[in-house]
C-alpha cells in the first residue's frame, strides 16, 4: 500500500456526503466526485480536490471509494474514457460501499481481479441517522490481508465490521439483510393499519414493542416517528428498497429458489414508487396499504 492514504470518494448522495465528511472529520486526506457538481461545493470549501471526472479522481487516488445508486450508476463511474478503469489502478484499492446486484459484483470482483486492483466488496447496513454517527455497520467481502490494510478508513464510517468472507460475501449479506427489513417495515405497517381498524391507538404497538424483550429493536423504533406522526422523510427511500428487492428476487431466480413472500414485498413497493411515493421513507407503503382494499 502507498502511503498515505489518498482517498477518491465517489457519490455525494444522503449516505456518501455523511461517508465521506466523517472521513475527513478523521483526519484523512479525501478528493470527491459527484456527477452534480453542486453537491461538491461543501467539500471544494472544507479543502478537498474536487475532480471533474472519475478518471482524473482515480489517477490521483490510491484507495477508491465508491456510493452510489444502482449496477448502472457504478458503470456510469467505471467504464467508458472519463471512467475510473481508464486510470493506472495496478496495486491500489477499489471498495464498493453502494448496493449492487450480486452478478455484478461478482462481475467487479473478477475486474478487479484483472487489472490487479485489490478489491473490497463493502455495502453497508444502516440508514441517515446512523451514517452520521459513523455507526454504521460494513459489511465487508473482502481477503483479510485487504481488511486489514482498509480497516481504519471503514471504521472512520462504521462501528462494526462483518467479514462474511471474500466478495462478493458482502453484496450477498446486504441483500439478505434488506430483505429483512423490507418485511419488517410491511409487517409493521399492516399491523398499525389493523389495529386502526379494529379501533384501538396503533400507539400502542410501540409500546408493546419497547416493553418486549422478543420484539424491542433499534429498527421499530427508528419507524415510530415516521408511522405516528404521519413524516415520511426518507432515512431509506421506496426507490431503494424496490432495487435492492429486484435484485434478490434477481439473484433467487438464478439460484432456482422461491422468495414468496419477498415477491409480495416487491408488490407492495412498487405499488407505492408507482403511486408517487418513491422518494419518501420505505414507511410510506402504510399510505399504499390504507387506500387499497387489496394489493
């Protein structure tokens, strides 16, 4: 590894501003990109390189780190003349933070693995909220040798790391945990429409939440604002969470197994990104789920 770190951060979005500025607030050295130039203004103030392209932001960077939407957006920075592949990368590291479809990151993985760039599989668990604490959790396909060289810089954004085992383990372990969360959220959205219903206070649910030793958890607390006082300001948006549901029903169909009720979720979202609601919190399908008779 070439020291010191100089590290090329790439999407400026909700999670990679609050990434990247918790980098800096440690102390290390970071150049930007983001495809909208204003989203930059911030960090060209804090003293950061700001780079025009993701070429010019490789060729002056030794660690790479990239946040952005989807398998489309990470080709828009990786390939083509102005892309990150058109820099001289041998020896230095590229870590995936965004989510992708575990084809493509088995797809980066072998990239990589080409042009002798050593490669970090490292999506993350956790929304706004914890980004800005640098709490979030990594969840790290990676070789330990390559872990071990990136782990300060993952710990300067994070408070855990899983090492699940090579990439593309931590692309396999984000969609499994998002899956999870999807269905917590329609679950929990169902039961406080029932409950409304039935004529009792969903109020109540989180209160026998918090007081369950079974049910009580960090995620149902972080959705009782949004639920109760009808705030739908997105920590994770429909938008990303119907993607990430498309590629584990993507990554299900290649593997010939059955999601059923993952395919319900999907339904549900996409009911509700259809109906307007794609940029507000995954909570919003409660809205979805009050004004159909059936889904």
């Amino acid at each position: 590894m070439k020291l010191p770190y100089r590290i090329g951060f790439i999407g400026l979005g909700i999670m990679g501003r609050l990434m990247a500025l918790n980098l800096i607030n440690k102390g290390f050295k970071v150049s930007v990109y983001n495809r909208t130039r204003e989203k930059t203004q911030e960090f060209e103030k804090l003293g950061c390189n700001v780079f025009s392209s993701p070429k010019e932001l490789a060729q002056f960077s030794n660690v790479i780190i990239t946040m952005v939407q989807d398998d489309k957006a990470m080709d828009e920075v990786l390939y083509g003349p102005i892309g990150v592949f058109e820099a001289s990368l041998s020896g230095n590291y590229l870590i995936n933070m965004s989510t992708v479809s575990y084809d493509y990151a088995k797809k980066l993985k072998e990239e990589c693995f080409k042009r002798n760039i050593r490669f970090l599989d490292c999506p993350v668990s956790g929304s706004k909220p914890l980004a800005e604490k640098a709490q979030l959790v990594i969840l790290a396909g990676a070789k330990k040798e390559d872990l071990n060289d990136m782990r300060d810089i993952l710990m300067s954004m994070g408070s855990h790391i899983v090492n699940p085992g090579e990439p593309p383990s931590g692309t396999a372990l984000k969609l499994a945990m998002n899956l999870i969360v999807a269905q917590m959220t329609t679950s929990l959205c169902e039961a406080v429409l029932l409950c409304e219903r039935l004529n009792t206070d969903p109020k109540f649910i989180f209160e026998t939440i918090e007081n369950s030793s079974a049910l009580n958890c960090g995620y149902f607390k972080m959705k009782k604002n949004n639920i109760l006082s009808n705030n739908f300001e997105p920590a994770f948006s429909v938008k990303n969470i119907l993607k990430d549901i498309g590629y584990m029903l993507k990554a299900a169909k290649e593997k010939r197994i059955q999601l059923p009720m993952t395919e319900t979720s999907y339904n549900i979202f996409d009911k509700a990104n259809k109906a307007g609601l794609s940029n507000e919190d995954l909570s919003a399908v409660l809205k979805i789920l009050k004004n159909s008779g059936k889904i």
